[in-house]
C-alpha cells in the first residue's frame, strides 16, 4: 500500500519524510521497563503509541522487525530486592512475568525480541572493550568510564550546551573521572551486589551501554526507528548515541521518537506526589481496551492529562464505535434471515453518496496516520464513518452489502490501532455473567428457561414477552423488562428493523 509518510524526528527536530534504510523493512527499538516494580500508566503511554505505530507501518506492508528490552540489571533491583528479601535476579524475572499480562490487557502485540540485559553480558562486554580500543572510554580501577569529550556530536540529540550537559546529567560524584560529564559503562561490584567477570574485574554494566548492546545484537549498526519517552532523551538517548556511533563510526538510528509525559491533575506524576498509578490498578475498573483508546486520543508528543474522568469518557467513546458496528451488523443479519428482504441497488445515489462518505473517512484516517502517526485525528476520522453508517441505518432504504462493507472498514481502521470492535462473532450470548440475572428474571415473569439456554435465546424470549405486553397495553411489565434489562446493562432498541439489543 503506497503511502507517503511523514515523522518527527527528534534529532533534527523537524518533520521529515520516513524512508526506510532497506526498502519494504523497518527496524524498532524501544526502551522497556526497568523491572523491579508493576509496570505504571507512564510505561504503558510508550507501549500502546510505538504498538500502534507499528501496526500502522505492518498494514501498510511493511516488514517490522520490533525490539524492545528488559533491564534487570539496575540499582533500582537491588534496592528493591533488598527491601523484600528477594535474590535481584528473582525479583526481576517476577516483575518480567508479571509484564506480560498488562501489556496483553492494553492490546499490544508482543515484540520480536525481548532482550534482557542479564543474558547479553558477553555482549556487553565486547562493547565497552571496543569503545576502550577506539579511544572513546578509559578504565580505573575496575571501572569504566565513557569520554565525553571524545565524541564530538554529544549533546546533539537534547540539544543541551556542555553547561547544561553538567546540571542535567545524573553524574556520578568521581574524582577519578576525567571529566565530571563522563559516565559510567562498567560498574566494579560492591560485596552481596550481582557480578559478572570482565576484563576490567568483576561487576556489572552500566544503564545505557545496554541498549546500546542489545539494539546492535537484533537490529545492527545502523536502524530506522528508535522510540521512548521523553525522559529518555537525556541521559539515556544521548549516551546510546555516544556510545553506537562512536563504535561504529555511524548514524545509530534514522528516526529518534519519543511520546510526551502523562500528567495527574495536570502534575508531572511520582510517586512522591501520591499520583502514580498502576496499569493493573486501572484495569481492576476499567477494561485495557478502554485504556488503549485514552492513551491514543492525543497525539502522541503532546502531554496526557490523567483522571477516571477521563478514562470514562474514553470508555463512552469507544462503546460509541461498538454501537455502530453492532447496528449495522444487526441489519446485515436481519437481512440474511429474510430471504424477501430487498436491498437498495449498488449504483443507487444514495449507496454511491454513503460509499463517498466511508471512503472520505477512511482516506482522512490514513492521512492523519501518516502525518506523523496522528492518532487522535485517525480517531476523529473513525468518528466521522461511525456517524455516516449510523445516519446511513436511519435511513428509509439501504444496501445490506454496502453496510455491512463499511462495517468491515470501521472494524478494519480501528484494528490498526489496536482497538477491537465486534465482528460479528463476539455474540453475547457466550458471557455467563448474563445467564444467572437473565435466568432470574425470566422466572420472575413467568418465563421458565431450558438447561441449555443462551443469553441469545433468554433475550429473544424476553423480547417477545415485553413485546406481548406492549400490544395487550400492560405498559408496566415492559418498561420492567427494559429497566431490569438496562441495569444488567442491556439496552433494548425499537428500530423500523425490529427490536434490537445491545450491552450499554
């Protein structure tokens, strides 16, 4: 699928066209979690934005090969552990495991490679001993210490004077060091701390030269997107550049992205403030889908403000789209049931006007996804073809096919994002929550449900019961099943195709 796309950048901080290193392939490395805690709604915002970026870039046919690391080697892991008894290598493969299902529950993909840093010592190793070779890093003592001023360029992604390099830095207070900008490649080991043998003595590496390791071990030299927060611009992009370019002699990566910071009440969110959230916490009240849609409902380099507020109105929304795509298959199957049904003509004007509409949504919809990956206007652009399907319905005559088209395209677009809408196949009568309530009420009404019975075949015999009572004017006993029905959250609609029903 041609489609000329367009990226910001944030090593040349403008706009630019995205044109691939090899034709037809895309190489992404984004900075994972540090794994010594549940990952938080911060960690989550990188994740669902560089997921859906590469959904995009995968449907428009490109090859997509995507990293994304575990660090389980930090002092983070090691305060933590020691806080709860735990060996640091237990305690990250827990929280590694423990990963999974929230990102899983936000509807990411799963990565091509998850690297974690405990198992790419050797290559970490022969890192710093090629950036020792070329001049670019010094050992004393066991440690091992990058040079800054050996690398010409530092700074050239943060765009930081050597002044503000220094107030900036996490900068370790060394004598020792060369220069006070310097930083740290390889840590010497402090007794009860994990080590491993080197040829500096025993110790571990330090945060930055990891990604640096990992991204050259899966992706090589030189790849096309780097993604992550942008907190990590500075230190830890900055010295991943240092590092890979000063080896290799080379551009790191073509493209340098990075989503904005979530806010709480419009503060910076920590854990000092009381207002850090986990993901697994705000999945206990509202489901990953309905995170997803929130965290791409504003383009992904613009601050995200936090709150349930916010978070339900997402979840109104996205029930929106549900709605559509339900309404127009409900008459797509009314149509399949009813052989004498008739449908309006393809080349009618008024299938030719709604087939406009559909392909004018789905063409702003691809344009806001290739203007640097602009997903709240994708979003609006599905918004536009739900209201057209839903006007569409509305409508005197229809065309079944044409319907049941744009509802494939509404589901299609929205999958790019990684938002699940119906298909068809997701039919409530597989929930067995519903079953027990249902089953109740039935009873109380006199209606006596079969073992076997389904929520679909519980409804139908609702359905029939209220409308038998709508006709003998016993108004009473059918609002009682519609307002016993909608606080089971289950709404019944009267439509000139019949009556319908839907979960709220």
């Amino acid at each position: 699928m041609v489609q000329n796309i367009h990226v910001y950048n944030s090593l040349t901080g403008a706009k630019e066209p995205f044109i691939p290193i090899e034709n037809g392939k895309v190489g992404m490395y984004c900075c994972g979690p540090t794994t010594y805690n549940y990952i938080h709604i911060g960690n989550a915002r990188p994740l669902v934005v560089f997921d859906s970026i590469r959904r995009y870039l995968i449907y428009l046919g490109y090859d997509v090969t995507f990293v994304s690391n575990f660090t389980d080697v930090d002092d983070k892991i090691i305060d933590r552990a020691a806080v709860e008894g735990e060996e640091p290598k237990a305690l990250a493969d827990r929280y590694i495991a423990e990963f999974f299902p929230d990102a899983d529950a936000l509807g990411n993909m799963r990565a091509d490679a998850y690297p974690k840093v405990s198992e790419h010592m050797p290559e970490i190793i022969a890192f710093v001993d090629a950036l020792i070779d070329k001049g670019k890093a010094y050992e004393i003592d066991g440690d091992v210490y990058y040079s800054v001023a050996a690398f010409g360029s530092y700074g050239k992604l943060s765009k930081r004077s050597r002044e503000d390099l220094l107030d900036g830095a996490r900068v370790d207070v060394d004598q020792r060091k060369r220069d006070p900008a310097d930083f740290a490649l390889w840590k010497s080991s402090k007794p009860g701390e994990p080590a491993w043998d080197s040829p500096w003595g025993k110790g571990r590496p330090g945060w930055h030269i990891e990604c640096s390791a990992m991204s050259h071990k899966y992706l090589g030299e030189s790849f096309d997107i780097h993604g992550g927060g942008a907190d990590l611009i500075f230190p830890h992009h900055e010295n991943e550049i240092a590092q890979s370019e000063g080896r290799f002699g080379r551009e790191m990566a073509k493209y340098w992205m990075h989503n904005g910071f979530i806010t709480v009440n419009r503060e910076k969110m920590s854990k000092s403030l009381g207002n850090f959230f986990l993901v697994r916490e705000i999945l206990e009240q509202f489901d990953g889908q309905v995170m997803r849609f929130y965290l791409l409902s504003a383009h992904y380099k613009s601050p995200l403000d936090f709150d349930d507020e916010k978070l339900t109105m997402a979840q109104r929304s996205l029930e929106r789209l549900k709605n559509s795509v339900r309404a127009a298959l409900a008459v797509v199957e009314a149509a399949a049931s009813k052989p004498e049904s008739t449908s309006v003509s393809a080349d009618s004007e008024s299938v030719i006007a709604f087939k406009d509409e559909i392909d004018k949504a789905k063409a702003a919809f691809m344009a806001a996804m290739s203007d640097d990956f602009n997903t709240a206007l994708a979003i609006a652009a599905l918004f536009d073809m739900a209201r057209a399907i839903n006007t569409y319905i509305a409508s005197e005559n229809q065309s079944v096919q044409a319907l049941g088209q744009a509802a494939g395209q509404l589901t299609e677009l929205s999958g790019v994002l990684g938002i699940e809408l119906p298909d068809g196949s997701d039919s409530l009568g597989e929930d067995d929550t519903l079953l027990a309530p249902l089953g109740k009420l039935a009873d109380e009404l006199g209606i006596i449900p079969l073992d076997g019975w389904s929520v679909e075949a519980i409804m139908d015999a609702l359905i029939t019961l209220r409308q038998r009572f709508r006709s003998e004017k016993d108004y009473a006993g059918a609002d009682r099943i519609r307002d016993e029905l909608k606080a089971l959250g289950l709404m019944i609609e009267d439509t000139t195709q019949g009556v319908r029903w839907r979960r709220v």
